[in-house]
C-alpha cells in the first residue's frame, strides 16, 4: 500500500510543479516526505 501512494503523491507534486502552484506542492511535498520515510523504513526492516 504505501508504494502507490507514494507514486500517487509524487505525480501530484509534478502536476503541481507543471502548473506552478504552490499550494499544491506544499501540500504534496508535505504528505511526501513522512509517506517516503514510512516507506524506506518499512522496506528496510520488514525486506
């Protein structure tokens, strides 16, 4: 589960990137960073 929101978030943050808006990057570069780090640390532990 958290590998397609992952994707899900970060194809956000592009589309907000594309268009410039900021509420949408901040909002995705926010969501992005705890999702990323639950999931590196739940690859690493759990393989």
């Amino acid at each position: 589960m958290p590998v397609p929101f992952c994707i899900g978030v970060f194809l956000w943050l592009v589309y907000g990137i594309v268009l410039g808006a900021l509420p949408i990057i901040l909002a995705n570069v926010g969501t992005l960073a705890p999702a990323g780090l639950i999931l590196a640390l739940k690859l690493r532990y759990e393989g």
